[in-house]
C-alpha cells in the first residue's frame, strides 16, 4: 500500500499496478536458448536447467540470488563450477 504522502488524489488516475516477466510468463519459453548455450559449452542440453533446479549447491545459490544474498557475477561463477571446469567463469 501507498503511503499517504504518495497516494493518487481523489480522481486522479495512476499506474496501479507492476507487472514482471520472468523465464516465460510473458515471453517466449527460454529452455531452447538454454539448450542451445549449453549445446555451445559442450554440454548436455539439459545441464543448466539441472544445475539450477537439481544440484542442491545450484537451488542455494539460485535462492541467494533472488533474495539479494549473492550478486549475480558471484552467482555465475559459482554456477560455471557446478557445470564443469571448461566452462567460462563470466560476468
């Protein structure tokens, strides 16, 4: 809720609401550029999926990220190990 100081005035129309997407509510479904990254590193299509949603280091290091615990590049460092040592450590 609003506080009162940023409250619409009576009559006053306004965004009332914020909508976000996130792997394929809205947009088109992202396991096929998913499959096709790890096609490109020498893995099996499904690899990044398991280790996100699998692999228990790769659940807490996906629920760090989502509440704010663990940056992204620090994210993706950790999920690169999880996935092999010939994969690229990127930012």
């Amino acid at each position: 809720m609003p506080s009162d100081a940023t409250s619409a005035s009576a009559g006053e129309t306004g965004p009332r609401g914020l909508i976000l997407d996130f792997a394929g509510v809205l947009t088109s479904d992202p396991r096929e550029a998913q499959h096709a990254w790890c096609r490109s590193e020498g893995l099996a299509p499904g690899a990044w999926r398991a280790a996100l949603a699998e692999h228990p280091e790769g659940r807490r290091l996906y629920a760090a990220l989502e509440t704010g615990k663990l940056a992204q590049a620090e994210r993706n460092r950790a999920t690169a190990a999880l996935l092999g040592p010939h994969v690229a450590r990127r930012i």
